[in-house]
C-alpha cells in the first residue's frame, strides 16, 4: 500500500511553538507520524482502489444485467410457445 509520510519533527517543532514541552512535543508527534504511516494513503492510491472497485462493480451488474434480460427474453419464448398450442 503507498502511503504519505507525516514530518514528525516539523510537528514536533509547531506543538513546542504551541507550548507543549519538547519531550512531551516529540511524543505526540511520534504518535501521530506512526498513525499516519499506518492509516493515512496517497491519493493517487485512493483513487486507484476506487477505480477499481467501480470497475469491479461494472461488471458485476453487466453480468446482472446480461443474466435478467437473457430470463426476460426466455419468459416471453415460453409464453408465445404456450399460447399458440
């Protein structure tokens, strides 16, 4: 999975700016940075995953489709089969 990465010394820099004691500053930004690495993705691979999950589902209902219109079309043979004796 591509993931963005998070500069967690630049964060830690803004949280001392914001007050925060600079070792307590590095831990929060520690803490950020590895959830970032871990939930966070690039858009190019969300984009990516979208489009392929769409695709997927594409297919997925032109199968459907094919499948219910294929049943419609054999319905109406047996029903004029039936009909005329």
């Amino acid at each position: 999975m591509m993931t963005t990465t998070l500069d967690t010394l630049k964060l830690a820099e803004k949280f001392t700016i914001a007050g925060f004691e600079e070792k307590k500053a590095r831990a929060l930004a520690e803490t950020f940075g590895n959830l970032a690495n871990e939930q966070l993705v690039t858009k190019e691979y969300f984009d990516f995953k979208l489009k392929n999950e769409l695709e997927k589902l594409e297919l997925r209902l032109t199968i459907k489709t094919t499948v219910v219109v294929t049943a419609v079309i054999t319905f109406f043979k047996l029903v004029e089969g039936f009909l005329r004796g």
